[in-house]
C-alpha cells in the first residue's frame, strides 16, 4: 500500500482502504497532493504551449526536466516509505499534512 501511495491516480486506493493505518494514509495524502501539483503544472504547461504558439516548443525541455525530477521525487518517496521513514516534500508536505 505505501508503494500505491505514490503512483499516481492509484494513490487512491491506499487513501480509501486503509483508513486505520496513519502510516499508510500519511503517504496517501502526501501522493494525492504530488499528483494534484502535477496536473496543475502540467495543466499550466499546456495552455502556455497553446496560448502561446511557438513558445510550447521552447517550454518542451523545461517540462520534461521539471517531470523527471517528480519522477526521482517520486522515487524517493516509495523508497523511504518501505524502509519505514517519511520524506518531506518541500512546499508540499506541509499542504498534506492539513488534511
């Protein structure tokens, strides 16, 4: 469950069946606020790629460094939760730990 916590959409399931765990469910939050922030960024990326016409092909290597270094964050994060410890998302854990 703590590595589903992190994958995306599927960071729901941990979110919706373990609801005694507080361990589980920190790192459930924690991944629905990492994919939430995705999809935003993403979401930003593509209308300055619309908006803006030819600037979508300048943004195209800054979105793929900027997915790439989610994907090591993610990494990190499913590697530290199996070996019982918890990563601290600059910005972002403290936004989870809200709810």
């Amino acid at each position: 469950m703590l590595v589903l916590s992190y994958l995306y959409v599927l960071c729901l399931v941990p979110f919706f069946v373990e609801k005694e765990d507080r361990e589980v469910q920190w790192h459930a939050k924690h991944g629905i606020v990492l994919s939430l922030f995705e999809l935003a960024v993403w979401l930003v990326f593509t209308v300055l790629g619309v908006v803006s016409g030819g600037l979508g092909c300048l943004l195209l290597p800054v979105q793929m460094i900027f997915f790439l270094g989610m994907l090591v964050v993610r990494i990190i994060c499913i590697v530290k939760a199996t070996q019982g410890s918890r990563f601290q998302v600059p910005g972002l854990s403290p936004l989870a730990d809200r709810f």
